[in-house]
C-alpha cells in the first residue's frame, strides 16, 4: 500500500478504537496508564538506546546545540515521564462531567457535560518525551492518539510507540488508541492532514515552518502556537533581587523551550539595574544585544538589538534588551512584537500589577514569577499537549479539559415547549 493509504488505515483504526476508549471506565484508562508507565520503566536501557541513535544521527546532521537538547533522553528525563504519567492517572475524570445544571422556567434541567473530541492527531519534532506525555492525555480525555515525530527522533518515538501499544492491550484497550507513524516520509503529514472524515483535531508542536505548513494544508481543526517570544518588565517599582533572579531563571534555566524569555523590557527608571544583569548573562554564555538606552545604561552589551530581534524566538542563548518609559510603552511593545504566549511582569505596585495582568492578551501572564512556569505540569494540568496561544477552543497550557468538548444536556418530566 502506499503511505497515504496505510495513513488512512491507521486513521480509521483510530476512530474505532476512540469509540471503545470513550466507552471504557476511568478504572481502565487509568490502568493502562500505569501499564505504560511500568513499560517505560521496565525498558528504560532500550529507550536510551533507541534515543541514542538518534541523537548521534542528529550531531552528524548537523542539528544545533538547542535541538539536540530537546531530542535527548536521560536517567532523570525518564523519570520524570514515568511521574508524569503517575499525575495524570491521579486527576480527576473529565469524561462525564456535568456542569452548570440549572431550571429553566420551563422547568426542565440543562446543564453541560464533557465529551471526548475523538481522534487526536499529534504532529511534533525533536522531543520524544512528548509520544508518552501526549498520549497518556489523550487517553485519559478518552481520546485516540495518532503521533508523528520528526525524522530526527524516530528511533526513539517507535520504541515509545511499541511501549504504549503494550500498555493498552494489556489494559483490555486497543492498541489502535495510540499509534506512532513509523515512517519519517513528509507525504505522512499531508495526507493524516486530510482525514476529516476519522480525525478531529490536530495539534502542531515544533518550529514555525512546521506550524504554518500544518495551518495551511489541514482540513481538520488546528491547536497551535507559531512562536514563543516571551517577554519579561522590570518596572520602576520592581525589588531589585526578585528582577535578577526572575530575568536570569527566564532566559537560562533551559534555552530550547517556548516558554523561555526573549526579550526583556526595563523600565527607564530601572536601568541602574542592567550592569548587574548583563553580567550575570554574559557570565553564563548569553549573547545580549541592546537598544541604544540599554547599550548606555550597560556599555557590556555590544550589539545592538535590531527590529528583527524583537520579533525573533531565538530558543538560543541570546537575549534582546530595551529600555521603556514605564508600563504603557512596554505593553504598546509586547502587544506589536509579541506571540501572545507568556508575559511576566516584575513590581512591588499592585494597581500596575493589575494592570499588566488585564490588559497584556497572552495566554499566559505573571506577576513576580518566571516565564518557565507556562508549563501543563506547573499549572497542574500533568503533562500538556501543547501551548495553545489561540483564542479557540483552548487556549495557554492544554491538559485534560482542553482534549474534551461538551454537549448540552436536558432532563425533563414529561415536559413539552408550549
């Protein structure tokens, strides 16, 4: 068969399989949970392996220092899979759910209840951690899952994928509920892309061409972000310490990530603060660039930071730099160059504060904390599909209630519409 007909066996092999998953009380889904964990963990030499070989594959393709990173696998990064899939079997079903039942003057009852949306497909790159964390969600939401990583993971990806089939099937569950496409061929993508008719939503993860390309040729719904470009404001009233270890922990706790920061914005009544910061960037491995104020307030930076870097996600250790007037001018910049994905706001003054938090549109915005807490796991959601930076049907960190929809429901006594 060719790849777009195997694609489409595997697609309507999901959408059965969602029927049985959507079915199957939350003692089983969370089962095969727990037998998925119990495979990572009894495989945990085959996964590194497996991981291995793709990132020696990667090194001599040429893959730079940050995709390497997301790619790579260890000890600890397993065992936080192995947690995650622990906190996801903790949280509560969301699977029949009834909210906001109320009567109506008519006297019947309406409310609402969430419903699986169906057949998920999960397109991503570099990270094969996500095969196991997006899957256990979806299964939990009780959706199916198809998963295609990229090329550059995809010893590890089918490794992950053999595990999760295992889980299933000695949970009573299809294995067809979570299926990784074993082909790195880019003719998968356009045709899983196609499949209204069996697939219900689609969720890009990885880098911008990837997204666009993804937006444009679906037929099915999309969940996505194009960019990270994360802000973080010291304003004038900021503690001096908590700016620091904010700015720091936001642009180096780890580079590669969508929720690290890319430009930081300092107030004009700040920048006494910008030689100790830069410092302390510069220390570490971080190129800063800087707009003319933050060049004279820091004579270290020595480039300057062009209109091109603010509307850059570098996912490098490289940081741009300007100085504000105050809150206004700071939101006029997020608001122009940012990707509507996590600001953080550093001040003592509350009003401001309340501000920030009202008037920034992101999917996320923080008061005094890092922007490397835009995660599903910090947020208690367990581990996340995605960060959605859409306004529909979900939007910022995508754990389990953003994998469901809902119906409405009406319960009467016999009652007819006069």
């Amino acid at each position: 068969m060719s790849i777009t007909e195997d694609i489409a066996t595997m697609a309507r092999a999901a959408k059965d399989a969602a029927g049985a998953l959507a079915r199957a009380p939350i003692a089983q889904r969370n089962e095969a949970l727990f037998n998925i964990r119990a495979a990572v963990a009894d495989n945990r030499a085959a996964i590194l392996e497996a991981n291995q070989a793709d990132v020696e594959a990667g090194a001599e393709a040429g893959l730079d220092d940050a995709l390497l990173d997301r790619l790579a696998l260890d000890e600890a990064r397993l065992t936080a899979l192995e947690a995650g899939l622990t906190q996801v079997a903790a949280l509560s079903d969301p699977i029949g759910d009834i909210r906001d039942l109320a009567t109506m003057p008519s006297g019947i009852e309406v409310g609402t209840m969430r419903v699986p949306l169906g057949v998920i497909g999960i397109i991503y790159e570099s990270r094969p951690n996500v095969t196991v964390e997006a899957a256990a969600l979806c299964l939990k939401a009780g959706n199916a899952v198809i998963l295609r990583g990229g090329s550059e993971a995809i010893h590890s990806n089918t490794k992950l994928g053999e595990l999760l089939a295992s889980g299933l099937m000695a949970s009573g569950l299809p294995a067809a509920a979570a299926q990784v496409i074993p082909v790195v061929d880019r003719e998968a993508v356009g045709a899983l892309l196609k499949l209204s008719e069996y697939i219900d939503l689609v969720v890009p993860r990885g880098g911008k061409g990837l997204i666009e390309r993804v937006s444009a040729e679906s037929r099915v719904p999309v969940l996505k972000h194009l960019d990270g470009i994360c802000h973080v404001y010291i304003d004038s009233e900021a503690d001096s310490q908590k700016a620091l270890a904010i700015a720091l922990n936001a642009k180096t706790q780890r580079y590669g990530t969508c929720n690290t920061m890319e430009t930081l914005l300092v107030a004009r009544a700040k920048t006494g603060l910008l030689p100790e910061l830069v410092a302390a960037m510069q220390a570490v491995g971080v190129e800063v660039r800087g707009c003319p104020g933050a060049r004279d307030a820091a004579p270290a930076i020595t480039v300057d930071a062009s209109d091109i870097d603010w509307s850059t996600e570098y996912l490098a250790p490289i940081l741009s730099v300007r100085v504000v007037e105050a809150v206004d001018e700071a939101m006029a910049h997020i608001a122009r160059y940012g990707s509507d994905h996590t600001e953080s706001i550093v001040t003592e003054n509350a009003e401001t504060a309340a501000r920030f938090l009202r008037e920034v549109d992101s999917s996320s915005v923080m008061h005094n904390a890092s922007t490397r807490f835009a995660d599903g796991f910090e947020y208690g959601l367990g581990a996340e599909i995605g960060i959605s930076t859409d306004k529909l049907h979900a939007r910022g960190p995508v754990g389990l209630e953003g994998l469901t929809s809902r119906k409405y429901i009406v319960r009467g006594d016999g009652h007819i519409r006069q």
